[in-house]
C-alpha cells in the first residue's frame, strides 16, 4: 500500500531540511502575502480606522438615503424646504437618555426639532450634510488629479521642469488658502455645488504633490525603473505602469485627509458667508444662518457642529489607519 506524506498533499515540500520542517518545527505556518493582502489586514486590524469608516458609511447613508438624492425620494416624511406648524417650541424630539428624565427613547416627529418658520431640521441638515459631503468629495478628486500629475512630472523630469512646477506650487502654498477660497467663493459660490468643489480642489493639491514628487525623485532610481527604460519604456509608460502604481500608498493617505481638511474649509468658507449660498445650503451655511439663535435654539447650532466634526475626524481615523497599513515598517502578518 503507497502512504502519502500530509505535508505534501498540503503543498509543502517534505523532504528534510525542507520550508516544511522549519516551520513544523517552530510551530508556526507562514503564508506568502502580497503587498495588497498586508495592506487590506493591516487597515482591517486598526481599530480607529474601522470605526471611522462605520461612522463615515453611517452618515453617508443616512444623509443620501433620508431625504433622498438626484430625484430618488427618501423615507423621511419631511422635506428641507415645505414649513410646518411649529410643535413644542421647535425643541428637539429626539431622546437617547432614558436614565436621565425617566421617559424611554424616543425619536418624534421632528428628532432635530425646527428653525424659526417650522422647517424640520432633521431634512435640512442632512440636505447640508450632502452638499457638504459632495463638495469634500470632488475637491479630493480634484486634489488627487492635480496633486498627482504635478508631482509625478516634477519627480520624473527634475531639472527645468521640476524648477518650474515646484515654484508654481510654492505660489499657492504662501497664499492662505482660506483667502484664495474667500475670493474664489464670493465669484463662484452661487455655482453648482460640484462645480464649486472642484473650483476648491485647485487649491489644495500642494502637499500631495510635493509627497508624490519625493516618492517619484525615490523610485525613479531604482532598477525596475533601469530596466524598464533598458527595454526602451517610453517615459509615460514608465510614469504611469512602473513608478505610479508604488506610489499610491502616498496618494491614497494623501487624498484621505485632503477630503477632511475639504470639509473644514467649505464650513468655514460658508460659515464667512463666502461658499455655498441660498437656495442652497452646507453644514458650514446652516451654523451661519442660526448664530445668532445660539443662546435662544442651541440646537440649530449644535447638529450641523456635530456632522462636521464626525465627518472630519471619521476620515481623518481612516487616513491614520491607511497611513499606517501602506506603512512598509509595520510588523509583518502572518497567516
């Protein structure tokens, strides 16, 4: 009767001194992974990064699916723009705090409560919660695309090229980027929202494309890159097939925390009075409008608050986790 050895049905060689033995004998089966698979287990390990993303997926979906979005309509039965008769003052009805007054949960009708002619604020804050969602989404787009280009052609050509792009990107690093916004926002504001965001992206690519400029100045050197031009690689193929594809762990970080600093200088811009303007409104717009019902309706100041801060700090734990999954000095991971 012919036996078979378990370890080389399993796949492994059996023979002594063998990769088999050697990890029988510590007691431990290391598997082969690629740069994609330590990736994805690195950022799935990470605590604050898988938080920020439920809270991220959470408010996406709440906000898109509410109210509805591009003429699909939404399970709330408000709209952002029809007042209704004012109840219980316009405080909120929402209630998450039984132990404190006694009463148990409750949610009501109007969970955020109204502004002052009745508009249900629950609607109206997830209409700025998309506005603004939109707005940080294309201006990382747009960021990413610039960023990228300007730094791959800075990193790849240097010489001239690399002098006249890096002085170009100097220009707008030394003019505050809320000024720039704060003109760009008083002439293009009354634009439509995607329009406006990315009209904001050609703001904020600066930083990515000096990280994504070092990382090509890096690569260019190395030999794949050698061989690559050996074997007569045109220098866009070597940019875009060679170089680009090992510099997206700088780009992805990069565009991640480009979206949380969006969020921030869209409310800000707003909050001025220089973004997004009526019929339209932002997160940024709602907190301006109901200021000065601070002392009198806080809760007109506070859940537009409370969506910019969730929003930035969820994407700025998911570009932390990133950060460090792409992180090349992290523990290795073992099957």
């Amino acid at each position: 009767m012919t036996t078979t050895d378990p370890r080389t049905t399993a796949g492994e060689p059996s023979g002594p001194g063998s990769t088999g033995d050697a990890g029988d004998a510590s007691g431990l089966s290391v598997v082969a992974l690629s740069q994609g698979q330590l990736v994805r287990r690195r950022f799935f390990r990470h605590r604050g990064a898988l938080g920020g993303m439920a809270v991220l997926l959470f408010v996406v979906v709440l906000a898109f699916s509410s109210i509805g979005f591009a003429g699909i309509p939404g399970w709330w039965h408000y709209g952002f723009t029809q007042p209704t008769p004012i109840e219980n003052g316009g405080r909120p009805t929402l209630d998450l705090i039984p132990w404190f007054d006694g009463d148990g949960l409750a949610w009501g009708d109007h969970p955020f409560g109204q502004d002052n002619i009745g508009i249900d604020y629950f609607a109206l804050t997830m209409r700025g919660a998309q506005r603004s969602l939109i707005i940080a989404f294309m201006v990382g787009i747009v960021a990413t695309v610039i960023g990228t280009l300007v730094g791959a052609l800075a990193g790849y050509y240097r010489g001239w090229a690399d002098s006249l792009l890096m002085r170009v990107t100097d220009v707008f690093i030394t003019i505050p980027v809320i000024v720039i916004g704060a003109v760009l926002g008083r002439r293009y504001g009354a634009l439509p929202i995607a329009l406006f965001g990315a009209i904001l992206g050609v703001l904020l690519w600066t930083s990515l494309a000096r990280l994504v400029r070092g990382s090509f100045l890096s690569l260019r050197e190395k030999e794949f890159v050698e061989a690559a031009r050996a074997m007569g690689a045109s220098s866009s193929r070597i940019i875009f097939k060679h170089i680009l594809p090992n510099s997206l762990g700088v780009i992805i970080v990069s565009a991640t925390l480009t979206i949380a600093v969006a969020i921030l200088v869209e409310s800000a811009l707003s909050y001025l009075g220089l973004g997004v303007r009526p019929p339209e409104t932002s997160l940024g717009l709602l907190i301006s409008n109901y200021e000065s019902a601070f002392t009198t309706r806080p809760w007109l100041f506070w859940w537009p608050g409370l969506f910019i801060v969730l929003i930035a700090l969820s994407v700025n734990f998911i570009g932390d986790g990133l950060r460090d999954a792409f992180d090349p000095r992290q523990a290795r991971v073992r099957s």
